[in-house]
C-alpha cells in the first residue's frame, strides 16, 4: 500500500478568513466589567485597560451602581 503525501497548501487571500472579514481593525469595542462596589474598583479597571491600552482614557468609563447599591457596573465605549 502506497501513500501519497503532497505538502500543506499556503493560504490565499481568497481562502485566508482574515481577509474576508467584515470588521476593522484597531476597532472602538465596548467593554463593560461587573464587580463588587468596592474603593478602588474603578481604577483597577483603568489600570488593567491601560496594560492593554497604554492610550486608554479613564474620562470615558460610565459607572452605574446596582439596585441595592452592592454592586457596580463599569462600561468603556
């Protein structure tokens, strides 16, 4: 019994799903975390986007507090 063995083909931009993608990248994403409303929380938050986004700006960060007041919900557009 023989096997044949061809090598991988390289991607093209026709069968590359990258290149077929409707989005654009660097894009504006909205992150919302969620945590216990505690001192501190808001620039954790900041401090970890910034790791990630050293142009990130903290003035852009909603706050909005739960029901009950325990919890709070941050949302960066």
């Amino acid at each position: 019994m023989s096997a044949s063995i061809h090598p991988p083909v390289p991607p093209t931009p026709s069968t590359d799903p990258r290149k077929d993608s409707l989005i654009e990248y660097p894009s504006q994403f909205p992150i919302k975390v969620m945590g216990a409303k505690v001192d501190g929380f808001v620039h954790e938050i900041t401090k970890i986007a910034r790791e990630f986004d050293p142009g990130f700006d903290a003035s852009t960060v909603e706050l909005r507090d739960s029901s009950a007041g325990n919890y709070r919900a941050s949302r960066s557009p």
